[in-house]
C-alpha cells in the first residue's frame, strides 16, 4: 500500500483507503499487500464551509 501512495504521490494525512470494500486501518497502510484484481477506492478528505 506505501508504495501505491508514494506513486500516487500522496502523503497519506487526509485519507481512507478501502481495498474490496474493507477500509483498511491507516495502522495497516505498510502491512497492507495489493494484489491482481483488488478493487481500491482513495477518498481525500477535504474542508469546506
């Protein structure tokens, strides 16, 4: 999972990722193992008013 962030050049703070549906803890972001055919969703959390 670092590396797709670190390609994606995204730093990490703001985030929720979810891979097949399962929101994967930002404490498992460097456990976390993409394989062929996962399904990942990043959503950036953004402030407004």
């Amino acid at each position: 999972m670092i590396s797709l962030l670190n390609f994606l050049e995204i730093d990490g703070n703001g985030i929720a990722i979810e891979i097949n549906l399962i929101v994967i803890p930002k404490s498992q972001y460097k456990n976390t193992i993409i394989k062929n055919n996962d399904k990942i969703e990043i959503v950036q959390f953004i402030g407004g008013g």
